[in-house]
C-alpha cells in the first residue's frame, strides 16, 4: 500500500473503508446527520458486546470522514448515526440501529427479522407505526460489514474483447447454474467456485458462449413476508449490498476469501 496525505477538509476520501498504512480512510455520507460513528467489532462477536465506537471528526458536503489508526483487513464494522427523526420530512436518524457501509466490500451475517431491527416501533409481527422511534439495539441481530484488501493480481489475464457481432451471451443465476451441472463437484454446487469449474467452462464454450451475464450477485436478504413463510429469495433482487457479493454463494467461509 503506497502512504496517503492525511485528510483534509477539502479531500473527502473514497468512501467506506480504505486500507493505508496506519490503518484506513473512512468515509460515509450523511447529509442531515449531527454525529457520525464508525463501530468496531470482533470477528467472533455476533451479539455485539465487543462493540467500540469512534466518532468521524471531519465534514464537509454531507460526508462525514477520519483516519482511523489500527484498522486491518478482517475488521468487522458498522455505522451509527445521530440525527434528527423526523419520518414525515424523511429523516430516520436513529443511532440505536447498526447500519452497513453501502460500500462494503464484505459483508457478513444475515437479518434476523425481529422488531429490534427496525428504525421504528413493530410489533412481533413487524407491523407498527412508523412515526415513532424504536430506541433497541438492532446490533445482535444485523449483518456487519467486512473491511477487505482491494488488492488483486490479474496475471496475464485479459478481457477477450469479443465483437458485439461474434457474442453470444449467456444470462444465468450463479446458483441455478450450478446446482444441478452434473461434472460440477457437489460441494461447489450453487457458488461461485462452480461456476468457474473446467466442467461448467467446458458446457458453456461448447455451447458457444462467449460471456456470461449474471443474475444479482451482490449481497441481499429475503424479504420479512418470505422468511415467515419458510421460503427465500431466489432472483435476489434485494440488495442491501451492491458492492459485497452475495456470501451464500461462496465456497469459502470466511468474508475474505
């Protein structure tokens, strides 16, 4: 990682996590918000009693950003930010609830469809009334966002540059696609790995394929009223992270890999 300049209030960084030498430029916009805090949490930590929050010093434009010392890949985190609730002018503002980085790289941990989740007051079956503030902690029961190394080596890899007029393209759910593709090795079924196997390579160029477009890949939940149901999201138009693949897709476990 080459050394940054330090921050200054006419240099908003990139936002959400960027790795440096020291630690890592954060940056989050929230234009209405009065405190900003970054949350820190361990690897191992589901409940949220790990929990140490610095406050972003530095605004301008609606961004609120700092350098943060010490932060590594791995770190777990969130936000929580202070401002006016006012629903009916559309600020939510509630620092009790734990919100993602929209530009996580990473993202761990699924929703976990209960009334503390919500910004306002439900009820055990998620209805309420959304002018009121609900003030429990959501952080047991929220995904954490995920600090990765944006660092990649390519090889001698290249994009093929096929003419539009050669390309024959293929749309496909990631795992659909691989699910049932019989060569494909059944623990990677359904993930990314798959989808890269010889096997599912060797079906689509026989088929003479030339790219694949893939169905949303990013990370998303199911919907409240699926999950009481007992059903999911398939297509995963859902996202909560368009930045963070979707990490039931993957072969690996840790949010890393």
């Amino acid at each position: 990682m080459s050394p940054r300049p330090r921050n200054s209030r006419d240099r908003v960084p990139p936002l959400g996590v960027t790795l440096t030498d020291e630690g890592a430029d954060v940056a989050v916009f929230a234009a209405k918000a009065d405190r900003v805090e970054l949350c820190l949490f361990d690897a191992d930590d589901h409940t949220g009693e790990s929990e140490r929050r610095v406050e972003l010093t530095q605004r301008l434009h609606g961004f609120w950003f700092d350098e943060v010392p010490g932060i590594k890949a791995g770190q777990r985190y969130g936000f929580r930010c202070h401002g006016p609730w006012r629903p009916w002018e559309g600020h939510r503002y509630n620092p009790d609830k734990l919100l993602l980085d929209p530009y996580a790289r990473a993202i761990e941990g699924e929703v976990r469809w209960r009334p503390e989740v919500f910004g306002h007051h439900v009820d055990e079956l998620l209805t309420g009334d959304p002018m009121i503030a609900d003030h429990r902690n959501s952080a047991p029961f929220v995904p954490r966002s995920v600090v990765v190394e944006d660092g990649f080596d390519w090889g001698d890899d290249a994009p093929p540059q096929t003419p539009m007029s050669e390309s024959v393209i293929y749309e496909m759910h990631v795992k659909g696609f691989t699910q049932q593709l019989p060569d494909v090795p059944e623990h990677l079924r359904g993930t990314y790995a798959g989808l890269a196997h010889p096997a599912a390579i060797e079906w689509l160029t026989r088929l003479g394929v030339t790219a694949v477009e893939l169905l949303p890949v990013h990370t998303f939940v199911s919907e409240p009223q699926l999950v009481q149901r007992g059903l999911v999201n398939y297509w995963g138009y859902n996202s909560i992270g368009f930045f963070a693949p979707h990490a039931a897709y993957a072969a690996a476990t840790d949010p890393e890999g």
